[in-house]
C-alpha cells in the first residue's frame, strides 16, 4: 500500500481500523505501524474529527433520519401521468405542422395582409405608414 492510498482510506472512512475496507484493512494497519510519520498525524486528526461526527450523531432526535428519508423518497407534488410527456410534444408539433402547413396551403400573404396585420399590430409611426400606401 501506498501513502496515498493510505490517505485516501483514512479520509473516507476514518481512523478507526474498523471501519476500513475488510479487503484493504490489513495493508492499511502494515502501512500505519511501518511509516508513522506519515499516519500519527493524519490518524489524529480523523480521529478528533471522528469524534465530532459521533457526538453530532448522538444529539439527532430518534428517527429523524427514517423520516427524513421517508420524506425525500415522496414526490414534491402532484405527480402527471406518463404520458402526459408524450402529448404535450405531439399537440406541440401537430400545432406547429398544422400553423407552417396552413399558410402554405392559403399561398401566403400578400401586400394588402402585411398592411392589415401592420395596422392592427404597430403603432402606425413614420417607419410603417409606407407599407399602408403601398398596399392601396
């Protein structure tokens, strides 16, 4: 085992032997005794933090996590059908075929239907009034 495997061990899982990877646990405990060094300080350090985790662990209500969990694997509201999905993109592209076919089919617009549609939907300033006298 390397050092870096050995920090890496630590860091996850803790100072606690234990709790190390049963796979890796002995290597690990080989690495600890040859190089102390390098695991005093890192096992110190994971072990206060270790403790602060245990003590934080200790102050939860009874069941709270069961409710928490309970809670987050509900749905946040009401929940649509599957195919809900599916029909709002085939009304979607019905109604854009439907739109970009009809004014195909109605051989599009002319000069007389610009200047209709200019006059109910533009505030008819000097950059427009043009239109209207080119379409009379």
């Amino acid at each position: 085992m390397d050092r870096s495997r050995f920090e890496a061990i630590v860091a996850a899982y803790g100072a606690e032997p234990e709790r190390w990877p049963a796979a890796e646990r002995a290597a690990a405990a080989a690495f600890a005794q040859a190089h102390p060094e390098v695991a005093g300080p890192l096992l110190a350090r994971e072990q206060a933090l270790d403790r602060l985790l245990d003590a934080a662990r200790q102050d939860v209500p009874a069941g709270l996590a069961d409710r928490m969990m309970a809670h987050a694997a509900r749905p946040a509201g009401p929940r649509l059908p599957d195919w809900a999905g599916m029909a709002a993109a085939v009304a979607l592209v019905a109604g854009l075929g439907l739109g970009w076919t009809g004014s195909a089919l109605t051989g599009g617009g002319d000069a007389a239907d610009e200047a209709l549609y200019l006059a109910a939907f533009d505030s008819l300033d000097e950059d427009s009034a043009w239109i209207l006298e080119g379409a009379r």
